[in-house]
C-alpha cells in the first residue's frame, strides 16, 4: 500500500526542483580581473635575492665553476689590491676612455655601437631586444651567446664569469651579462655550450 502523505510529498520536492531548475535567478555580475595588478603588488614586496636560477650549471658545480674559484688566492673576491682601493672592473671605465665598437647581433639581423664599459646584454636591451639572462652576474649561462669569429676572449673582457671552462672560451662561447666588448666581432645570442 502506498502512503498518500508521502508520495504527495515526494511529488512537491520534485515539482519544486524541476520549478527551481528552469527558473531564471538574478545576473551576477562578474567583477574586473585584478589578477595581474595583485602579482605586481606582490612582486613588489619580495626582496631580490642572489639565489641561482633553478635547473642551471650554478647547482651543483657545472662546467667550471671549480675552476673559476682558483687555488692560490690571488685576486679573489673581496681582496683589495695594494692601497686598498677595489679594483676596478670593465663598467669603471671613465669617461674620457670609452671606445666603441660595431658588434653585429646575428639573429637580431642588425649592427650596434657597444661601448667597452656596457655588457653586451645591456647594449642589446637598450636596443629593446628580448635576450636571455638570469642571475646577470655570470653565474649561470642563461645569457650565454657564440662569437663566431673565434676564441672570446680575443673580443671580449668577462669580469667575473664563473661558468665557461677554457675550451668552451675557445669555442668563442661568452656570458653576455658580463661581457664587454674589446673589438668588433658577430654575436650568435642564446647560444650555450
């Protein structure tokens, strides 16, 4: 036997559902995406770090980085040369001794005057190029580009690349973050060993 008071209840709900369903409700309005404008607030608030770019030859030794250290000491980071003045690097040039030199960026299909006191990743930026870099202090090789017209340090003076063994220097590989020019060459950019 069915009971009348339940099936008529079990008839409401359902009829209700069914109302419920094909009813039309309010538009909801969907607010702005703020999405990006909260990243940059956050990216603001994080300090810079000195931390190695993830996945790269700075983890765990790599291609040189032993080498780059040195064993005698001599010229190591945080000495002072006799006087006890730092010594000066490639981006200290003064004024009155600047050069410039034609270096042709091969796949960005043009020719630009680098100064020998600008890296030639800082050249290529000021041109509003794209190039590759990560840590910018040549500990890592995400900048890495090829002079194609031989051996890097004919045409460049890297000031404390830590990545580039010899025979990769003789390959004409350079780190572009710490690379300025010495001469005219071509540049192969996001070229890595």
């Amino acid at each position: 036997m069915v009971d009348v008071f339940a099936a008529s209840i079990g008839a409401f709900l359902t009829l209700t559902v069914v109302v419920l369903h094909f009813a039309r409700g309010t538009e909801r309005s969907i607010p702005d995406d703020i999405s990006e404008e909260v990243l940059e607030r956050r990216a603001a608030t994080v300090p810079e770090t000195d931390f190695p770019e993830p996945m790269n030859r700075a983890i765990g030794g790599g291609g040189g980085a032993a080498a780059a250290v040195g064993a005698g000491g001599e010229g190591a980071e945080g000495e002072l040369e006799e006087g006890g003045e730092e010594a000066a690097g490639p981006g200290d040039i003064p004024e009155d001794e600047i050069e410039y030199f034609e270096i042709e960026y091969a796949k960005e299909g043009e020719t630009i005057e680098v100064a020998n006191n600008e890296t030639l990743l800082e050249a290529g930026e000021d041109e509003g190029w794209d190039l590759p870099y990560a840590c910018r202090q040549g500990q890592c090789v995400s900048c890495g580009g090829q002079i194609a017209d031989g051996p890097s340090e004919d045409f460049v003076e890297h000031d404390n690349q830590q990545m580039l063994d010899e025979n990769e220097l003789e390959d004409g590989y350079t780190l572009t973050c710490v690379a300025y020019p010495r001469g005219e060459f071509t540049l192969e950019t996001n070229e890595t060993p």
